[in-house]
C-alpha cells in the first residue's frame, strides 16, 4: 500500500501597509504565499505550484495576486518596515474624569441591623 497526496504550506512573506480595496482602511496588510506539495507517505517530496496572496488586517479578506506583485511587496517592505507601536516608558497623561452625572448616595453608617 503506497501513501501519497499534497500539502499546502503558508509562508508569510512580508507585511506592508496600504489601502485596503474591500473596507477603504489604511491597515497592514500579509502577504502569503501558498505551496503546494507532493508527499509520500507523509514526506513532502517536491513542489507542485505556489500561490500569492494579499491579506487585509482589518478586514480579513484575502486577495489572490501573482509573483511579480508579491515581489513588488516584499521588495517594498524591505525599504519600508512597518512600524510597531512601542510601549511608552512614561505614563499616560489621563484625562479629567466627569463623574457629575451620576447619583451619588451617601452611605450611612447604621449598626442597627
């Protein structure tokens, strides 16, 4: 009895930031590439195609592209990494709460229960 049949393997490749053709949002957006490939009996043996995709951060909608446009990302985000937000060492300045509108009861001291 011989085993075979394919794998699909996700390889991120890059991560650039532009606007998203489904929601209009400026959001990060994953470039995926997808491979495909032959194995037997568990082992994958070679390659049978690759696939592009664009996936939007925002929305979650995955937009196939071909190699030159993946390329393109991947060469553009090199040049332009997107920028983590880091965590700030100084606090936060908070703002003023209003806490007017609310009933306040005053609560009595009754020790006769």
């Amino acid at each position: 009895m011989i085993i075979f049949g394919t794998t699909g393997r996700l390889t991120l490749l890059a991560v650039v930031t532009f606007v998203c053709a489904n929601c209009n949002t400026a959001a990060a957006q994953r470039v995926i590439e997808r491979a495909t490939k032959f194995s037997l009996f568990f082992i994958p043996l070679f390659t049978l195609g690759r696939s592009y995709y664009v996936e939007c951060s925002h929305c979650g909608r995955t937009t196939r592209i071909d190699r030159a446009q993946a390329d393109r990302y991947v060469a553009f985000s090199a040049n332009n990494p997107v920028a983590e937000p880091r965590p700030s060492t100084e606090p936060r300045p908070s703002a003023p709460i209003d806490m007017g509108h609310l009933d306040a009861k005053r609560v009595s001291d009754d020790s006769s229960r």
